[in-house]
C-alpha cells in the first residue's frame, strides 16, 4: 500500500502508539506527513517490552511525520484531558483518532478477578468512549474526521464468549461505539469505522499469549497499518460504520492473494496462519454496514457474480456512472443486492443498502444472472416486462453500457 500524501499535515492522535499495531499505523501515516500524538502509558522502559512514547516519536520523526508524545491512561479523564489540549495547541486540531489501546484476559468466569474484569472493560470500551468524546469537538470542526477502532466485528456466536466472557464484552464494547457513533456522527461528516484482523498479528501481546514461536502463524502489524492507511484516506461523508478486516480492504484496492504473502513473518508457513478472534473461518465480513446486521451473502451464480464485479470496478468507473443500484432479486436466488457506483471508490454486495439508490431494478435471479453476462439486454428485459424499473430512468440505462464494459472482465 503505497503512500499518497493525502494525510500530509492531519493530526492524528493514536492511543496505545508506542507499541504493536497502534505503532505501525503511526508510523505509516507519518510517511504521508500527518502529525502523530502517540498517547500511551509507556514513559519509561519496560523491562520485557520494547519501545517507549519517546521512541515512538523518534521514529514518527524520521519517517517523515511530527510527534508529540502525551503520557496518558485511557481509564484517567484528566490526563485524556490534557492529551488532547496539547495536541490542540501543538498542531491547531484534531483530523482522526485511533482508538487502539485494549486490555485482554482470556479466562472464563471463575477465573477472571473483578480487577481484570474492570481493567478491561475501563481500557477497552469506557477508554473508548472517553477519548471520542473528548475529540469530539476538534473531530466536528475537520475536513476529514474519521474515528478508528481496532476492535472485532460483531458476531454473537456463543463460541466467541463461552471461554473468555469478560474479555468479549469489553471488546465488543468498542464495536458498539462503531455502531452507535457512526450514525450519531454522520451530520458531522465524521467517519466512525472499526478494524480487525484477518490472521493473528505478531505483537508483544501475541508472543504473551503464545509464546515466541506465535510468529510462525502470524502476519507482521505492517498489514494492519496499510488497512488502517487505506481506510482513513477514504471520504468520511461516505465511508462509515463498516466492520473492516484487514486483508479485505487490502483485497479491495486491488492487493493480490500473492502479494499479501508479504506480510506473513514467515512466509513458507503462509498457508498455516492462525485466524484470529471473532471471525468465522474465511467469513468476509469488510463492508458490511453496522447499521444493518445482515447475514452473510448467500452462495451461488449471483453471490459469484458480485465477486467478479466488485473486482472489476474502478474509479474511472465510478466517476463516468454515478449511480447506486439496487437488484430486488426474485426465483431461486431471491435476494437484495447493491452495486454503488457513484460514493467513494465504488462498492457492491448484498443485502440492504444506507445510501439512497438512484434507480432500484427487480427481476427474477435467472434473468439477473443473464443480463450481466450478456445473454440478455436490459432493454430488452424492461420492454418485455420481464424486469421492471423503479427510480432515475436515464440513470438506468446507463447500466446497459456497464455492462457492457464489464461483461469482458467476466
């Protein structure tokens, strides 16, 4: 994921930066040369983990980007407080905050002591809230205010709680900032997303839990960091409330399943990387809007389809179309689906949609699947009744000549 400078002079507060995943994505947005307020507790050098708020910002420096070290505990509103105040002072405003300092304990019921309990929950989610409100103002009075959560998709399987409850709710407590935020936020044109990966990620936290030779299934923060990139440079007025996994916002802006072996710590065990939490196996949840809580995307000749067509679209696409459309889809693969072609860099995929479509299309799933691969015109399905039209008639023929273009990528 290369740099484009279009972070240059953002100021960009990250909690728990002195470290891990929070430190990568520092570092990454500092090579665009955004301002970096690496907010952490770590002063002073701990005797088993590397790196310090100091060193952070020496390397925030050397990247290309400007730091500003603030000693702060998410659980203390006073040093938040004082965080963000000196941020203001320092660079003149608040752009985006990286809410990624996060406690974890993974015992079960018996075993967890209330002060574990209480920590997680105080760091994960009240440490959550507490700096988005507090960034909140500067966050309004931006041109590009987005809010990042490193924290998991919501998903209710009881395989996710039954052995490490307290933990679960704490984490999910981020996420459900994502969910709330995001539409509380959207008047503001504050962008409120969350982050999770794919795979389990090497970091001091990971080599805790399992111990140096972790690495051997893990991919290296650096994926994380140009996930998070990527997001963060996107339209806030029209890229929020999406649960992202890393490796599909990579896959999205055209990242190859070659390419991506680059981040894995030791690339000849790529095919054995350890999923991480929260996620089913090889479940594709980027994009799915938090305001919907849709199931997964079903499977067969459409959900295939889409596949292909969300490969295929582009900005060039985006910008010659301008349309959203909605397939109200009937038969045998019944179903809603959305193909956007007018926000952001294009999306598509199932189920309802937040944005208003400009023409809404219903036919039968046999009739679908024809049209898009050329075996029937749209206007001939529209004149023969075999498909009926709803919304911006002009914006709909334009569809025909889509897919045209995009029955040879097929």
């Amino acid at each position: 994921m290369i740099n484009t400078g279009k972070l240059a002079g953002r100021t960009v507060l990250v909690t728990g930066g002195s470290r891990g995943i929070g430190k990568a994505i520092a570092l990454k947005l500092a090579k665009d040369g955004a301002n970096i307020v690496v907010a952490a507790k770590t002063a002073e050098p701990h005797p088993k983990l590397p790196g310090t708020i100091y060193t952070a910002c020496e390397e925030i420096e050397k990247a290309g980007g400007k730091g500003l070290a603030c000693i702060v505990d998410v659980r203390d509103e006073n040093t938040v407080k004082k965080a963000v105040q000196e941020a203001v002072e320092k660079f003149g405003g608040i752009d985006i905050l990286i809410n990624n300092a996060s406690a974890i304990s993974l015992t079960g019921t018996a075993e967890t002591e209330m002060k574990r309990y209480d920590l997680m929950h105080n760091i994960n989610t009240r440490g959550t809230f507490l700096v988005t409100k507090e960034c909140l103002p500067y966050l309004k009075k931006s041109s590009h205010g987005h809010v990042l959560n490193i924290s998991p998709p919501l998903n209710m399987k009881p395989i996710w709680f039954k052995n490490h409850v307290a933990y679960t709710m704490a984490k999910y407590g981020m996420s459900m900032c994502v969910l709330g935020m995001h539409e509380e936020f959207k008047p503001f044109n504050i962008a409120v997303n969350a982050l999770w990966p794919r795979t389990a990620i090497d970091t001091a936290a990971m080599q805790m839990l399992g111990g140096k030779e972790s690495a051997n299934v893990s991919r290296k923060p650096d994926i994380m960091a140009d996930a998070a990139y990527n997001i963060l440079i996107k339209d806030p007025k029209t890229f929020t409330g999406n649960f992202c996994i890393d490796e599909d916002v990579l896959k999205q802006a055209g990242v190859t399943d070659q390419e991506l072996i680059q981040y894995a710590c030791n690339p000849d065990n790529v095919a054995n990387l350890m999923d991480d939490f929260f996620l089913d196996p090889k479940e594709k949840v980027s994009g799915d809007k938090a305001s919907s809580g849709a199931a997964a995307a079903p499977q067969g000749q459409i959900a295939s389809l889409f596949k292909k067509i969300e490969s295929s679209i582009s900005p060039q696409t985006v910008q010659k179309v301008q349309a959203v459309y909605v397939f109200n889809v009937t038969g045998e693969e019944a179903g809603l689906w959305y193909l956007d072609l007018k926000n952001g860099e294009g999306s598509c995929g199932f189920g309802e949609y937040s944005h208003k479509p400009d023409a809404t299309f219903t036919m039968d799933s046999k009739q679908f699947f024809n049209m898009f691969t050329g075996k029937t015109k749209p206007t001939t399905a529209y004149m023969t009744g075999k498909m009926k039209i709803k919304g911006d008639l002009s914006k709909a023929i334009k569809l025909e000549g889509l897919m045209t273009s995009l029955k040879a990528k097929l």
